[in-house]
C-alpha cells in the first residue's frame, strides 16, 4: 500500500474513474506507483506516458534490460516492484 495518500475507485470522480479504468489490469489492479497521482490526474497521464516511453521506445537497451534496471533500482531503494 503506498504510503502517500491517494483517492480511492470508489470516490473518482467521471475524469480520475477514466483514468483508473484505463491503467488498471485485466483483473482492475492498478499500480500504486499511477494512484499516488490520483490528486493530481494530468500527472497520472504524465507519469504513465513517460513509463510507457522508458520501457518501449527506441533504445539500444533491451526490453528485459530495461526490467532488470528497474528492479535492480526498486531493490536499491527497497521498494516493492
């Protein structure tokens, strides 16, 4: 659970609901690392168009090099990945 606080699916308002239906898996979980954005929706988009560009976009790493990276970090940092 993160420990920032962040607005609950129940309480979204149409925008913020959106925004949690369009991030969220196939079963309707939804990183911690998106809702911590749900007081501020555009950063939620921001933060996710950004993760989506580091992890897919033209790099000379690796789709599973970049993933290693991340772990190694979210280790690094104790952090749950």
């Amino acid at each position: 659970m993160a420990h920032i606080r962040y607005t609950n699916r129940d309480e979204a308002g149409p925008g913020l609901a959106k925004l949690y239906a369009r991030y969220s898996d196939a079963r309707g979980n939804l990183d911690n690392i998106l809702r911590v954005h749900s007081l501020n929706p555009p950063s939620m988009e921001h933060h996710h168009d950004l993760y989506r560009h580091l992890m897919t976009g033209r790099s000379p790493l690796s789709r599973l090099q970049r993933e290693m990276i991340a772990v190694a970090v979210s280790a690094a940092n104790d952090c749950f990945y």
